[in-house]
C-alpha cells in the first residue's frame, strides 16, 4: 500500500499502538519525526490525518511498515487494562508497552484461529467481592475448587498448567526479554484470555504459581480495577487452592518443618518451597514463629531466588506455535503471517514462540527507567 493510501485509511489507535510498543512518550516520538506532541496527539486521537510525509516518518521512527497503520481491526486500545502484579513497581511506559505487546498477542491468535481451530474457551465466569467484609460470597478457594471440579482434576496435583489453560481455550505467550520487569499480566477483556509470561523467570515451580495467579484474576477479576492489594491476595489464595487443595495437601504437611519432606512435596506438587511453607502457615499447620524460622533458613540457604528442585525447565506454550506452523508447513511464509496479522515479523516471532527468548535488540532507553523498543531500530 502507497503513503498516500495508507495516509487515507490512518488509523490513530494503530499509531498509538506501535508508539507503546517502542517504548516512546508522545513528545519523543514528534522530536523524532520533527512534529510537535500536539500533532502526535491529533494524528493518534483521529482529529487530523498525517500526510504521506509524515506516514513514512512515523514508519521509520517506529520500526513499522506503513501499513501497520492501516484501518482495519485489530489493536482494541478501548478495552480493560491488564492486571499487573504491582502498578507501583512499575513505570506507565513499561505498562502501556506491556499491554500494547499482550494486544498484539491476542490479534495474532485471533487471525490464526481464522484458519486453525482452537479449543472451546472453558472457563469459570465467578467475580469475587473485592469488600474483604463481605464473608457471604464466594471466596477465591470456592473458585479454585469449582474449576478442579469442571476440569476433572481429581484431588492430586495438577498436571501441565501451561497446557491445560490452553485446552481449555486460553492464550498463553511469552513477553520478549526487553519488558522482563514487567512480571506476568493477564486480561480477559478482548475474545480469548492472554497470560504472558515473564521470559526472565526461569523457575519452573515459581512460574506455575504465576500462571495459577493469573488464571485467578481471569476468573474472578473481570471488571475488578487491576492491582490493588485485594485483588492480588486473592488471586494467590486461588493458585494456592487450585495448585494445593486443602484436602489432599493439609494432611500431608509436617508440624514441625522437615526439608526432606517439604522437599518431597515440592516436587511431587510442583510447588516452591515457599509456596508449601506459606500454605503451611495458612491452614494452620505451622505457627508464624516456625513459618518465620522456616524463612530465614530459606534466605540463608540463598533459596529465595533460586530454589534447589529436579525440574530446570519452565513449561513452555503450544497452542500458538502448532498453530503457526501448521499454516507455515501448509504454504505460507513467514512474512505472509505477518502481514495477515500486521505485525513486525520479529513481534511475531516472540509471540508464536515455544520458549522464552534469551535476548533482543535493546534499542531504546526510557528516561526515568529501562523501556526498551519492541518493534525496530529506533533512534534514541
């Protein structure tokens, strides 16, 4: 598509789109365009067009193909936000570049489900009062048990959880190495859930209990304001149920702690350990003093970040990639995905991808903290 066509069919939330993706604030990007933020701003609101001059600039700036910015679904920016661990702990730009990343995740899988089938969405649509007043309603462990019941997880541990959220419909991705201190997000908010993992943690154990927190808020959290404390406490009381029910795992749990034994457990639930210690202190199998002790054995063992365990590798995703490559084996290239899901081939990549990525072109560095270009060369 020519400029001048692109620039009559522009689509401004497609520029906002591709500006989040590289990490930019309105007024960089017109620095870099030779624009003012007040034109940016028009172009992305849809109140003024660009020229076809000022198209190739933005697709040069932005490491996008002028047809990126074409109308013509996809991008969604109107929806919920994701819900992210802590919105303390991490910028607005890391935000809306991880969020730009998980939408473009979700339009990828939805363009492949035009030609692969996917399996039916599965899950539990069961919203959690926020008020901790409010004892009456369902609780984050009633949530876990009614879904271990509908997905016919018996009473042990559960199996593959990367896998099983994907039988059951839900898109899971890897984020690319350059937004890892973003921690793992999920929304339900655009066709088919997303949960992106983080590609930094390489902790098999700890990324399960990611991927069950995340599961939580898709149940119970689907028009809850992401972020805060409540919504987070609960989201972890759903994974532990759903990875530890209390039924099988209390009677299990040693009063006075063995590491023999917690050991043992961790891998026979393919739990940390400290996830076992504090779903020990939670059902009341170890008192806060032991739990403490427990701890500052963790810490001095050097536990806390890297636990001693039998499994290295994290579970990986497969819905995307089999998808992808049946279309790829069947005909098409690389490049024809890419332009039927109008994203960079190397975004494209990231999201199809079985395993984390181990590193990227880091192009871009946010002032006031590391964001960094998903999309292409971008000039700093």
């Amino acid at each position: 598509m020519k400029l001048a066509d692109v620039a009559r069919v522009f689509d401004g939330e497609r520029l906002t789109l591709a500006r989040h993706l590289a990490g930019l604030r309105k007024n960089k990007l017109a620095e870099m365009v030779g624009r003012t933020p007040t034109a940016v701003a028009a172009y992305e609101n849809g109140t003024k067009r660009p020229s076809p001059d000022a198209v190739g600039q933005l697709s040069l700036a932005l490491g996008v193909d002028p047809d990126f910015f074409s109308a013509g679904g996809g991008s969604r920016l109107s929806g919920g936000p994701p819900h992210f661990r802590s919105l303390r702990a991490t910028t607005q730009a890391a935000r809306d570049q991880a969020r730009a990343y998980g939408l473009v995740a979700a339009d990828v899988a939805e363009t492949l489900e035009r030609h692969v089938e996917f399996p039916a969405l599965n899950l539990l649509d069961e919203p959690v009062a926020l008020d901790e007043e409010d004892a009456a309603g369902t609780t984050p462990e009633d949530c876990a048990r009614i879904l271990r019941e509908q997905w016919r997880l018996g009473s042990g541990p559960a199996p593959h959880l990367v896998r099983l959220l994907e039988g059951n419909g839900v898109v899971v991705v890897f984020s690319p190495p350059q937004v890892a201190s973003v921690d793992a997000y999920s929304f339900g908010s655009f066709g088919r859930p997303v949960v992106v993992l983080n590609p930094a943690k390489r902790d098999y154990y700890r990324q399960r209990f990611d991927v069950a927190h995340e599961l939580g808020h898709l149940i119970m959290h689907s028009d809850a304001e992401p972020g805060s404390k409540i919504a987070e406490s609960q989201a972890n009381r759903f994974a532990s149920e759903f990875l530890m029910p209390e039924s099988s795992i209390k009677p299990l749990l040693p009063v006075k702690v063995s590491w023999p034994r917690m050991l043992s457990l961790k891998e026979e639930w393919k739990v940390s350990l400290q996830a076992l210690l504090y779903r020990s202190k939670s059902l009341g199998v170890l008192t806060d003093s032991a739990h403490r002790t427990a701890m500052v054995y963790i810490s001095n063992q050097g536990w806390r970040r890297q636990e001693p365990g039998r499994t290295a590798q994290v579970e990986q995703p497969s819905l995307l990639p089999a998808a992808s490559s049946l279309l790829l084996s069947s005909g098409r290239t690389e490049h024809d995905l890419a332009a039927e899901c109008r994203v960079p081939r190397n975004l494209l990549r990231s999201v199809i991808a079985r395993a984390p990525e181990d590193d990227g072109a880091l192009s871009y560095l946010e002032e006031g903290g590391k964001v960094y270009s998903l999309v292409g060369s971008v000039e700093s």
